[in-house]
C-alpha cells in the first residue's frame, strides 16, 4: 500500500515520462488539463501507466472526474485501499 | 471389408511473404481540408494523431479497382503467375456489397480463376488475420500460394462533420503473397477477439434500419423525393468509436499481444529489422514502441502521416513504404500487428520480402 506521498512521487513520475513536464511541478492542486497543459490522449497514457505502476483500475468513465493531480492521487489511494 | 484410409493434402513445412504491392489513390486530403468539416486545426490533429494527410479514392475507384492495383505488383515482385494463386483473401469492411465478394470478383480480374475466393471482416486486424489464413493454407497443402488483400474505401462511410474517428481515415490497398519456404517465414500467429467491446468501433446503423426508413418514408403520403433523399443520407451507415475505449485498449493489451508474437516466434526485441503496428494513432505506435521496449535500431513505420488510418490496409502499406524507403530491409524481421472492431487483433513475426 503506497502512501499519498508516495502515489503522488509516481504519478509525477509518470507525467514526466509521458509530457517531459519536471516531476516537482506536479503538485496536488494542479489542473491535469489547465496547469499541466495534458491533453485528453496524454491523459489516457498517464492512467493506463496509473493502474500498471498501482495495480489498481481507472474506469474510464472515472477519468474525467480526475481533474486535479490530487484527485488522482485520492482515487488510487481509495482503490488501493 | 477394412474401410479405406482417408489422403490429406501433404503438408509443407515452411512459408513466408514472397511479395508486397500498394496502392495509394490520387486525392490527398489535408489537415486544412478536415478543418471545413470540424472545428480543429492542423496542429491539433497532428498533436494527437500524428497526421498531416490522407489519401482518399475519388468516385468510381472501387475497393476491388484498388485491391487489383496492389495485387498486380505483389505478384509481380513475387515473381509468380495469377493462376498459380489457390486461394485470393481480401480483406475489407467497406466492400459494399454482402455478397458476392470482393475477392472473387478480385480473382477473375487477375487471372486467378478457379482460385478460392473469399473476404474477411476483421477490420484492422483484417491484414493480419489473412496472413495466418495464407500461412495455415499453405502449409497445411490447401494453397500453393495465397494472395492476401487489404483494401478499404473508408471515404464511403464516414461523415465528415463528426470527431470521434471520420478525420483519422484514408483509403488504399495493400497486398502480398504467400507462399512455400525452405525456411520459416512467418512466426505463429498471435490472435484472437474480445467481443464484449463490440459497440467500441462501429457503424451507426444496421442495414435494416436503413431498409425500414425507406420504406417509412415510401409509405408516407408527405415525403417527396427530396425529403427521402436527404432521411436516407442522415442514416446512411458511418463509422463512430469510443477513442478512450479504443486507445487504452490499444496500448495497454495489445502491446501485450505484440509481446506474445515475439515470444511465440523465438525471438526478442532487439532480433526485429522492424516495427509495423496498425497505423491507427501516432500517439499509440509512440506508446507501444516504449511498452516493448523497441531498440532504436528497429525501424517503426509511421505511414500514418501521410496515409491516415486505412483500417484493414494500413499494416501492408506501411509496410510497402518502409521497403522502398529502406531496400535493407529486406529479408530482415518485421513485427506486425493489427487490432480494431471487433474487437479483434492479430500478430505475428513475418521475414520482409
């Protein structure tokens, strides 16, 4: 079980992987769509390496909700849990 | 009296691709062109799909007019006659007419009647499918040698102002040719289906919708000529798809399925001259490229930028290009993989002829 601290250390990972985006400016309150500039296509990718890194699924009618780095990080600690 | 013993066609031992043809129709349509149609712009598209044109087959170039120009120079670069075919695959899912097939009609254009003659529906898999039918046929002696067609006018059924999947398409033709091989040439065929996504990539109606609506309207006292006209284009039949569905399902499983083929034909990562995954996406083939691992010395085909997605002709026209583009190709191993409605994919390892 990864802590918050941890989810939000591998998701900033894999934003990085995916947008080059530096992993320190993921931050919680981040818009994925507005401050990260994600697209919808990017943001497919992010989820899918989501569930492999966490083992856990994303349903896709779930991603739109996700619309902040701290409501990813609070759907996969849930589904973690 | 014993009973008699049954003969079975002997069997052959190995197969391969002995020839690639393409054909490409004449209109080329732009990002700008698309931008009439929908509210986008050149750089959106090409951000998200890596597309920057299509080819698109005017009125009066059929399916068949197109799968007959691929076929002519795979049999020509295999250097074997139309009549020593056995069997002619096409497959296509814009041949518009149930029956009879495309690829009989195919076979008697070619030269190639008695030959077995049938179309697959396997949409983007379609290519890869007809290459583990041209392998088991040959090599369980069914077929001396099998030509397998990919060939769709996707131009026919889309609508031009909808966003989930008319913009990507193009339409063309690719063929090879099957035959026998002193040593192995195409690796097993990893295959299958998950029909439980069956409403992910489709068409808006069925056939019998469109029946019903004309006869509807014949049997309305007010629907004049030009009413019925325009009813029968609002449910003409054209292609939508679920592209979240889609693209998760494309590079999450199928980078999976992709793996599978590797593994089943012996080799690894770093064995491939080349990487030809069904030229759906840029963004996918980006994403698989990275799940397996690809070394930079495989070559990945990325015809999508200048063909669109041609469904069940994508894989063997990126394919033909990859080949003239780099003549060292040849003979080296190519992965490829198709995978679309259905859902429906297929793989396998194949020697590039």
């Amino acid at each position: 079980m990864a802590s918050n601290e941890e989810i939000l250390a591998g998701l900033a990972e894999i934003v990085n992987e995916e947008t080059g985006l530096a992993a320190d400016a993921v931050e919680l309150d981040k818009s994925f769509t507005e401050d990260l500039d994600i697209d919808s296509i990017s943001m497919m990718t992010i989820v899918v390496n989501a569930e492999e890194k966490f083992g856990v699924r994303i349903p896709d009618e779930e991603v739109k909700n996700l619309k902040t780095v701290g409501d990813a990080v609070n759907f996969i600690a849930g589904a973690q849990a | 009296m014993s009973a008699p013993t049954l003969k079975q066609a002997p069997a052959k031992e190995f197969s391969r691709i002995l020839g690639i043809g393409a054909y490409r129709p004449e209109v080329i349509v732009t990002n700008d062109d698309v931008c009439q149609w929908i509210d986008s712009s050149d750089e959106w598209i090409r951000q998200r799909t890596g597309i920057v044109t299509r080819h698109r087959a005017p009125e009066g170039v059929s399916v068949i007019d197109m799968a007959e120009g691929a076929a002519r120079e795979a049999l020509a670069q295999a250097g074997i006659e139309a009549s020593q075919l056995g069997a002619v695959i096409v497959s296509t899912v814009t041949h518009p007419y149930a029956t009879p097939s495309a690829a009989a009609a195919l076979t008697d254009r070619l030269g190639a009647t008695p030959a077995a003659a049938f179309d697959i529906s396997a949409a983007c898999a379609g290519y890869c499918y007809g290459v583990a039918q041209g392998d088991a046929l040959v090599r369980s002696g069914a077929a001396d040698y099998v030509l397998v067609v990919g060939a769709e006018k996707l131009s026919d059924v889309i609508d031009n102002h909808e966003r989930t999947i008319s913009f990507l398409l193009g339409d063309g033709a690719g063929a090879v040719i099957v035959g026998p091989s002193d040593a192995p040439g195409i690796g097993q065929s990893i295959w299958g289906s998950d029909g439980s996504k069956w409403n992910a990539i489709g068409m808006t109606h069925s056939l019998d919708e469109v029946r019903k609506l004309g006869e509807s309207a014949r049997h309305s006292d007010e629907t004049d000529d030009l009413a019925l006209i325009s009813a029968t284009q609002d449910i003409w039949p054209t292609l939508r798809q679920d592209g979240q569905t889609v693209f998760r399902w494309a590079v999450w499983e199928m980078a999976k399925v992709a793996q599978q083929a590797l593994d089943a034909a012996g080799i690894e990562a770093s064995d491939l001259a080349a990487f030809v995954p069904h030229q759906a996406n840029m963004r996918i083939i980006d994403e698989m490229v990275k799940k397996l691992k690809l070394p930079e010395t495989v070559v990945v085909a990325r015809d999508i930028a200048e063909s669109g997605n041609t469904s069940a002709a994508s894989i063997p026209l990126a394919t033909h290009r990859l080949l003239q583009e780099n003549p060292q190709l040849s003979g080296g191993l190519s992965l490829q993989i198709g995978f679309g409605a259905g859902l429906v994919f297929g793989a396998q390892v194949v020697v590039l002829p």
